[in-house]
C-alpha cells in the first residue's frame, strides 16, 4: 500500500500521554467537523478522541488498515467559547514500546 508522504511525518503521545491539539479565534455560531489520520506502527491499540477534557468526539476505535482519513462532528458546545481543545488518547494500559497514538493530518473545517 502506497500512503501519501504527509502522512509518515506525525506528532505522537507515548505510553498513557494524549496528542492535544489547541484551536484559537474559532467562530462560535458555526459548526465544525474534523479530519484526522491516525498513523502509526503500532495500529494495534485503539483511540479516542475528548474535546475540552471532557465531551468525547468519538469513543475507543480501531483505526482502518489500510489507513485512511476519518471524520468526526465536533460538539457544538465545545467550539461556542470560540476556542477548541482536543486531546487524542491511546488505550491505557496495554503495555509494549508505548508507542500508537500517532496522528498524521488534522483538519478543522466548517461544515
């Protein structure tokens, strides 16, 4: 399988540590999605998604093999403060080189 150069390139949490991603001067009245590739050596431990700390975008996933972009709605309570926080977790707890929660391509889009 043939992936896109972008995508060897990620930003990575180890072991139990997330991948927070921090979005300013956001329009409040609008909805947003997100795009994201989630990477990585280890596909093996699943993923999840919390925006704020607190309002989960998406649950524990497995990410597709082959890997491909995914998509998700942000809460429209999250973005209403015009900023936006999120934090991507790996599976606590399952062990190995701590490596999986990789994340290749975010994008923020209106929808």
């Amino acid at each position: 399988m043939h992936y896109p150069m972008s995508w060897i390139t990620v930003t990575e949490g180890v072991y139990d540590s997330p991948v927070r991603l921090r979005y300013t001067s956001l329009d409040p009245k609008a909805k947003y999605k997100i795009r994201v590739v989630y990477w990585g050596d280890n596909p093996r431990p699943k993923l999840r998604m919390v925006a704020n700390e607190r309002t989960e975008v998406h649950g524990w996933l497995d990410r597709p093999v082959p890997f491909k972009p995914l998509e998700f709605d942000i809460p429209e309570e999250a973005t209403a403060g015009g900023t936006l926080n999120l934090s991507v977790f790996r599976e606590p707890a399952t062990g190995g080189a701590g490596r999986g929660n990789s994340v290749a391509e975010v994008w923020l889009m209106k929808r």
